[in-house]
C-alpha cells in the first residue's frame, strides 16, 4: 500500500490518497476548496492511473470536508463517516459562512462506519479505531500489514487535536490516545490531519499531552 498526501487549505489540512498494486484507491479527508487544490488531487489520481473507490471522513471538521462535494461528484462516491458526526457535518455551513470560506456543501454522509469495521479497497485493509475526543465521534484508520494509522486529528506531532470545539473533550480524547492509539505497536506510523508524520513510540514517549505516565 502507498499514501500520497496533499496539504490543502487556509488550515493547512493533510488529504490523503491509499493506494494498492490493483490501482483501487480511496480518499481521505478532502480538504481542497480550490480550482487549483483540487485539479493537483484529480491529476495525481489520474497520472496515476487510480480508481477512486471509496470517500471517507475521519471526522468532519470544516477544513476536513471542503473537496467532499468536488470528489463525490468527480468520483461519484458517496460519504463515510461515523453516525456521530452528522450533526458536525451539517453545522459546516454555518461555520463556513463565520470563518468566509468558499464552501459547496457537502453531500450527506450515506454510510456510517463504526468501531471495528473493515474498509476493504485492491488488497488492503484497514480497521476503524473509533476515537472521539477532539470531535465527536472522530475515527483513526489503521492498517497492520504496513503498520500505519490515519489518525485525523486525533493524534499529532508533539500535540493533539484541540478539544475546545463543540463535542471536543480533552479527557474523552486522552483515553481514546492511550486505549486505541497507544496500544498499538510503537513502530507505528501516524499520518496525522495536520503537520508531519510520526511514530506511536515517539509520541508515547515524547507527546507533552498524552504520555504513557500521564
């Protein structure tokens, strides 16, 4: 399997495409709001030579969900998410119109994915890890073969994701870290919503936040 990401947006948010041998795709929190933004993700998928199969939301913040109309459309892909984040979803036009983004709404979320499930696309498979705290029911993407995690904004470099938006709660969010996320092997890479890559074992070690003592 191979991640390709793209950093859209005014809030400089990570999309990310998974792909396999079998060139079946899928696209992870479309965040690009722009002509520009999102012609460079349609020309990587096409240069590629890639078969978008599915659309998925980690959670949908405003920034994670600007090019979910664009790729629904382009792709015809309908939306997954969890259940829980529709009412964050709905909520994104308003907040679009505080912050004066350029927004074409969003299609609805059409298939809820729930801890535990299988996202299946070519040969690959990653398991929803269900992991709220910085929003309401945000989930992390997890794939053992490779040993990777898409963790949204749950889990950054140093950090995590603020837990001072509607449905955030720091303590919600700290045990979704340490009894989803920590449990994991340290040598796991964590593609995060926003900034750099890192490791299980580092943040377990290093993050200010979530340590494995706190």
């Amino acid at each position: 399997m191979d991640i390709a990401y793209f950093t859209f947006n005014g809030f400089a948010e990570n999309t990310y495409v998974l792909f396999d041998d079998s060139k079946e795709c899928i696209i992870i929190d479309p965040g690009c709001n722009t002509k520009e933004e999102r012609k460079q993700l349609a020309d990587f998928i096409t240069e590629n030579n890639l078969n978008p199969k599915r659309l998925i939301n980690t959670h949908c913040h405003i920034d994670h969900v600007l090019g979910n109309r664009f790729i629904h459309d382009q792709y015809n892909l309908i939306l997954e998410a969890h259940t829980g984040e529709k009412t964050v979803l709905e909520s994104c036009i308003m907040v679009a119109s505080m912050y004066h983004i350029p927004y074409d709404p969003s299609p609805a979320i059409e298939k809820y994915l729930e801890e535990g499930m299988e996202i299946n696309f070519g040969s690959t498979t990653l398991k929803v890890l269900f992991t709220p705290g910085h929003s309401p029911a945000s989930i992390s993407l997890y794939n053992a073969e490779k040993g990777i995690l898409i963790a949204g904004d749950v889990l950054f470099q140093g950090s995590i994701g603020r837990t001072d938006l509607p449905g955030g709660d720091f303590n919600t969010l700290k045990s979704s870290i340490q009894e989803k996320l920590y449990v994991l092997p340290p040598e796991t890479v964590v593609y995060p919503g926003h900034g750099p890559s890192t490791s299980i074992g580092q943040e377990m070690q290093y993050n200010a936040f979530v340590r494995v003592d706190s």
